[in-house]
C-alpha cells in the first residue's frame, strides 16, 4: 500500500521566508524547499529518496556528499512520481519560470525513515551541488502532517550522483 507525498518545491531566493501550504486535501505531506540565488542558476534537477532506517542515519553526514556513494540500493525505497514511473531515485527537473513546484511522490505506508533530496546540477553529467534531510517517523495512510523540508545545504562535490533504479 503506497501514500501519495506531496512536494511543494518552492525555490526562494536569497531569504526571503516562504510559507508552507498543503498542496491537496486528504491524506498528503507538503514540503518546501529553499534554495539560495547564488545556486538556482546552477540547478537542473531535484532527486528525491528515502531511505530505510532514518533514524540510525545522520542527516549531517548524508549531506556531505552524494547518496549513491554511501548507500545500498537495498536500503533505498521503490517511490512512484505522478506520472505512474518507479524507481528508488526520482529526479524532478527544475522549473526556475515560476516560484514554485509541485512534485509527486508515492511512499509506501511505514516508519522511520530519512527523506534525502539532492540538488543536481545542469550539467551533463549532473554534479552534486547539495542536499536536504529530513526524518520521517512515519508516513500512514491516514492524513499526514505537512512537513517543511530542511534547507538545501549547499556543499558541491565532485561526485556522481546517479542511483540505481
């Protein structure tokens, strides 16, 4: 069974607060992303993930540089965007037209995990440019409370941020 997780990228520049919204009645989370001037014009795409286990995980060192170099693909869950497409990475191409972004994300119903999105560059291939972590404790099948994502920590890595699906 899979709950439908609402992302809300809104990309803010400089710092200027943004409010949280829930994007759909029912049973969602919302997200907001904030990301800096200085790296909006650097980015290409979002890739979300969750992985397994969030709470035996440090939001501080996942962080630090790309997913795919410190995770198994075991430890990744099978998410589903809008579109109906699976894979354990999903990447959101970046829409800078406007100020905000809705991305659609199915999570399986369960607890603790660690929702990871990086911040890829437009390069080809993509760079790491940086990422935001946050815990979940649990996503059920119910209503769900909106979550405000962690800023983006902006550590750009010479690193290959590509996931297996």
């Amino acid at each position: 069974m899979s709950k439908r997780l609402f992302l809300s990228a809104a990309l803010c520049l400089g710092l200027a607060a943004c409010g949280s919204e829930s994007l759909d009645e029912g049973a969602n989370l919302g997200m907001e992303l904030r990301v800096s001037a200085s790296a909006a014009s650097q980015l290409g795409a979002f890739q979300v993930v969750v992985l397994k286990d969030g709470s035996r995980r440090s939001c501080a060192d996942l962080q630090r540089t790309c997913l795919a170099g410190q995770v198994t693909s075991d430890a990744l869950l099978m998410l589903t965007n809008g579109a109906g497409h699976q894979a354990r990475a999903l990447r959101f191409p970046v829409n800078l037209e406007s100020a905000s972004q809705a991305l659609e994300v199915d999570v399986p119903v369960g607890r603790d995990y660690a929702l990871v999105i990086e911040a890829l560059s437009s390069d080809s291939p993509p760079r790491f440019l940086g990422s935001s972590c946050n815990y979940l404790r649990e996503v059920n099948a119910g209503r769900n409370a909106t979550l405000v994502a962690a800023p983006l920590t902006l550590a750009a890595q010479d690193c290959d941020p590509t996931l297996a699906p």
